[in-house]
C-alpha cells in the first residue's frame, strides 16, 4: 500500500515539475526583477508562488464548477497566456524587461502586480497545470490521495521557489552577458511555447466555426 501511494505521488509530482518548468521559469523572474533588490525579489518569489499554489487548489477542487459556471474552457484560457506569453517573450527577445526604471513609490505595486501576473499566472500555474491538476483531482479516488496531490502541488511550488530565490546567485554565475544571452534564448523559447499555446487553444474553436458553416 505504502509503495502504491509512493508511486503515486512521484507521478503526480513528476506531471507537474515538468507544466510547472521552473528552469524555463527562472529567466523569466530574473528578467522582470532586475530593478528590485534582494528583499522585495524575494518577496516577488514568495507571493508568485502562493498566488500559483491557491490557483491550482482551487482549480483542482472547483475547476469544473468554475468553468461551467463562467462559461470558460481550458481552450480559452490557453488562447489568453499564448498571448500574454507571446509579449512577454518579445519583450525578452529585445532585452526590454531589464531595462524597467521603478521608483521606490512603485515598488510595491510593481511586486503585486508581476507576483499574480504573469509570474503567478499563467507562468507558474499555467493552463497545462491548472489542467493536470483537475484531471489528477477528479481521478484521485478518496480523501489520501487528494491529499497527496495536494502534497505533490505543494512540493513543487518549494522547488520552484527555491530555484528562483537562487536565481541571483545564478545570475552571478553566468555575468551580465550570460545573463542577457539567457534572456534573449529563453524569450525565443517563452514565444514558441505561446505559438503552441494559442493554437493548440484556438483549435477547439475553428473546428466548431467550420462545423457551423
């Protein structure tokens, strides 16, 4: 029994250490937080991954509710962070994102804003997560491995937060041209994955257009 739940929460922790990325998310978050210093970096970390971790509890337990209720897909909301990705990976590509100026009066508002988006959502939690986990929630069977599903989420969500508090000392590592040659790679990247996104999202819609004519 002990080595079937064992199982169990390596696949649920493996399905989402691999939508979660934290290495594609890193750059990203190294990039938007240039301006800040260690104190609010860390603050911008710590609040992006309790945004993404409330999101994916709360998608895994009401996610099907929330969708009918609101009358939103999961096709939908690939559409929308295709283009939010898409943007943010243009923005990499022309090294645009290290080169915000904040003032100290707009510090805070800067870390809530970027922490619930697009860092928290759809960065960390995105359409692939937010998926993986109402599939995984609806398949969990009783009450011990809905909790292990949590407990895999919530796993995740630390490694993810521990790479990203590292993310400085990374950035030491590799220099400043490291830095924006890492930056600029990973906005190409960040700019497929939103192509993918969007027409893998886009797709449900145009065949029910074609069907319609």
């Amino acid at each position: 029994m002990t080595s079937e739940l064992l199982t169990l929460y390596l696949l649920y922790f493996t399905s989402f250490i691999t939508l979660m990325n934290p290495l594609g998310v890193m750059p990203v978050f190294m990039s938007m937080t240039t301006a800040l210093n260690r104190n609010q970096r860390k603050k911008t970390a710590v609040k992006a991954l309790i945004t993404a971790f409330i999101t994916l509890i709360v998608f895994a337990f009401g996610g099907q509710w929330l969708f009918s209720f609101f009358g939103i897909s999961v096709a939908g909301l690939k559409v929308v962070g295709g283009i939010l990705f898409f943007f943010m990976g243009y923005d990499m590509l022309n090294a645009r994102l290290s080169r915000l100026k904040i003032t100290e009066d707009e510090v805070s508002t800067y870390v809530d804003d970027i922490s619930i988006t697009p860092l928290g959502i759809p960065m960390i939690a995105g359409p692939g997560s937010i998926t993986n986990a109402i599939i995984l929630m609806d398949q969990s069977k009783n009450m011990i491995e809905k909790t292990i599903l949590i407990g895999a989420i919530l796993s995740v969500c630390i490694i993810v937060l521990v790479i990203l508090l590292s993310s400085t000392k990374i950035m030491k590592v590799i220099g400043e041209t490291g830095n924006k040659v890492l930056m600029k790679l990973m906005g190409l990247i960040v700019m497929v994955i939103a192509v993918e996104f969007f027409f893998t999202g886009i797709e449900p819609y145009i065949r029910t257009i074609l069907k319609m004519q």
